[in-house]
C-alpha cells in the first residue's frame, strides 16, 4: 500500500485556502470511497489495521494520486488489545477506547475514519489550537449539529457550492453512526462503504 510514494495526502489538498483549489463534493465522495475500500479489505475478523506507531487512521495516512485515488500510507495490522496511550492523542482521530483504557478495538479505525469524513464535509481540521475555545476539538464542537439538516448548513465547508443538501445530510448521519462512544455499537467498515455508496447514488 505504500507504491504511492508521489502522491499528495487528503490534508494537503482539503485544507488548501484558495476557493479555486477547493476539492467538489464528487471528488471528496470518491476519496472517501476510496479509503474506505482500503481499510475494508486490509481488515480480518482477528486483526484490525492502525498506521504504524498511530492510534488510528488520519487524513494524512490517506494518498491520493492524480485523478483523486485513494490509498492508505503507513498502514501496519495491529493484534486487537492493549496499546501504549500516550499524551498527544487525547484528541483528534484516536477513538474513546484508546484514550480511556489503551485498548484499539475492531471498529476503532471505524471512529478515526468518522473524524476524518467530519473533515470533509466541514473542510476543518480534527484538531486546530487556533479556533476558539469549544472549537478546538471538531467532534466535540460539530456533534450537536450532524442531527438536524438546518443546523448542518452552519458547519458545512462554505467552498462545497455544489453539494446535494440531502446526500451531504445522509453523511452527518454516518459520521454520528462512526463517532459512537461505545465501540460495539458502530457499524463495520463494510457497513460504512455500503452506505457511501448510498450517498453517492443521492442525486441533486
């Protein structure tokens, strides 16, 4: 999974500030896809993939290359258990399970992955010291608005003109279904992709 060493990640091209250079709603569906395709065929039912040294998957671990493909960079499989907890991932993408116990579950890349579609359907960052306080974490701030369609558009990335308000809603509802606190109720990354292709298929 490493062959893409040309490739730009998925932060380098979501957090660009130039409008022109804003990636559309299309290409950020495909990207998502794209990932989610990897991370569901690196998984077995007694293994779970974690970046190496990481605690769960980034939008930095996500290439892509010319035409927008994704693959997964410095991606390791991980025994599931204990693993060491360190300080600078009390925030972020490293799921509940790891920051309170140690513990890097089944579905823990399925809440790293929440983060990282929650980056793009708002173009923020997971974790950006320079917003406001109560802003800093971007699950703790955007949670309360992914459950209702109005208080969604408050939150969206002001440079996706083009996207459809319902196929963006049905994508705050997974992302809520990804952010779960309780691990064993989030749904699988098979689970995820199956319902990406569902937002895809939303039409304008």
């Amino acid at each position: 999974m490493n062959t893409c060493r040309k490739a730009s990640c998925l932060a380098n091209h979501l957090f660009r500030r130039e409008a022109s250079e804003s990636l559309p709603w299309d290409t950020r569906l495909k990207i998502a896809i794209g990932a989610a395709e990897c991370l569901a065929f690196l998984q077995t039912e007694k293994q779970v993939v974690r970046p190496a040294g990481k605690p769960g998957i980034k939008d930095s671990d996500i290439l892509l290359d010319r035409d927008f493909t994704a693959k997964l960079s410095d991606v390791g499989l991980a025994k599931l258990g204990s693993l060491l907890v360190t300080p600078r991932v009390k925030f972020g993408f490293a799921p509940p399970e790891y920051i309170h116990c140690g513990h890097f579950q089944m579905t823990s890349n399925v809440y790293s992955f929440g983060v990282v579609l929650l980056e793009i359907l708002t173009g923020r960052r997971a974790i950006d010291r320079e917003r406001p306080t109560g802003r800093i974490s971007l699950v703790e701030w955007a949670l309360p608005f992914l459950h209702d369609e109005i208080k969604l558009k408050k939150i969206m990335d002001p440079k996706l003109a083009d996207h459809c308000p319902k196929a963006s809603f049905h994508l705050a509802g997974l992302i809520l279904k990804c952010l779960e606190f309780d691990h064993r109720i989030r749904p699988s990354m098979e689970e995820v992709l199956e319902t990406l292709h569902q937002v895809d298929a939303i039409q304008m």
